[in-house]
C-alpha cells in the first residue's frame, strides 16, 4: 500500500466515509486530504517518540565521523613520527661516517628537516585548444585563442585499494645541522666536518654549525 493511499484511508476515517456512501469528488477529496496530513504533522510534533518512516536526527558526532583514513593527509601525530624517523636516520649515519675519520672522536650529531618528503605522482595530462576568429561591427578581425589543460592523477588497484602511481619521492629539505665532537677546536678538523656534512646531505655550508666537545675532568 502506497504513502498516498495510506494517508487517504486515515482522512476517510478521520471524517466518518464509509463504503456505502456516494464517491467524493476531487476538490473535495484535496481538501480531505490536505486536512489528513495536517492532522499527522501536528500530532508527530505533539507525540513523543520516533514513528517508522521519520528520519533520525542527525548528531555532531556522525556528522564529523569518517568514513576512512585520508590517504594523502597524514595526521599530525603520524606527519611528527616521519619527521623524527628522518632526523634520526641522518644523525645516525653522520656520526658513524665522522668517527671514523681521525681527529675527530665522541661525535654528537642533531639534524633538523623542514618537511616531511614528497611524492611526485603520475599525471594523465590533456591539453586542448581552440582558435576563434571574430569580426567586429566596424569589420575588424582578431583571434581568440582559448587552451584547456586537465590533470588527473593515475590510479591502479591493488587488491581493495586504490593507489596512485608515484613516480619519484623526494626526501624533506634539511634546516640545519649541528656537530659537536672531541677534535672540532681544531680548525683543520672543523673544515674537515663542515667539507663531510654538505656533501653528505647537500646543503650549504651556512646551514652547519660545528663545536668541540667539552672534556669531562677526571674526579
């Protein structure tokens, strides 16, 4: 039985139409019928309670709720954990590397990165254009050119997933670095620190800061 038929049975009721009396004609059959769902509204807003067929309300709590994890948002907990993996994997490298060279001893390394790295991603790229030519009311001519360019990133599945192509990655820019190690009061040794860290990790000179390491007196 259909919402509308269901609404015309409780109007008939409503007025007391039984079987046995005359048909109704349209406007007044409207009317009737317009009575009816007045007469349900105001008793769902007068009635406590949630009828079959009302929708729910809606809370802030579902509103905001997702679906699933952003794939290209990290969060910020996880952005801080990536961050602090690089630091510790160029720290790690750079003291092990100036140990070994002699004059220099006890090193201490702190690597600060900008960012987290970057993915360049594959691209369908489609460029469209088109030429117009236009006359003008004094007979002038011109034309109009007119290009379109479209990017979409490239998808492939894999299993349930959908993962974009990635073509290169980039790993985060390095703000500065800072060294300190028995041996650095020596200015040949520091040039030799400064020399090692730029060409390690390509940044500029400026970027490095090199100390000696204080040595502790004997109690």
């Amino acid at each position: 039985m259909t919402e509308k038929n269901t609404l015309l049975n409780k109007v008939k009721k409503l007025f007391g139409q039984h079987s046995g009396q005359s048909k109704l004609n349209p406007k007044t059959l409207l009317l009737l019928l317009a009575a009816g769902i007045a007469f349900m509204l105001l008793s769902n807003l007068a009635g406590p309670g949630t009828e079959e067929g009302t929708v729910p309300a809606v809370t802030a709590s579902d509103a905001v709720k997702p679906e699933g994890a952003e794939v290209f948002k990290p969060s910020a907990e996880n952005e801080k954990d990536v961050i602090a993996a690089y630091e510790q994997e160029y720290e790690s490298q750079l003291k092990e590397a100036l140990e070994v060279i002699s004059g220099i001893d006890d090193v201490s390394v702190v690597v600060n990165v900008d960012a987290t790295s970057m993915k360049i991603l594959e691209k369908n790229r489609n460029s469209q254009s088109q030429t117009t030519n236009e006359t003008d009311r004094d007979g002038g001519e011109r034309k109009v050119d007119d290009v379109t360019n479209d990017e979409q990133v490239v998808i492939i599945k894999q299993g349930d997933k959908e993962t974009p192509i990635v073509l290169q990655y980039t790993k985060p820019a390095i703000r500065g670095v800072l060294v300190v190690a028995k041996g650095a009061d020596n200015v040949q040794i520091k040039k030799i620190i400064v020399d090692s860290v730029t060409r390690v990790l390509g940044v500029e000179s400026f970027k490095v800061a090199v100390a000696p390491k204080k040595i502790k007196e004997a109690s």
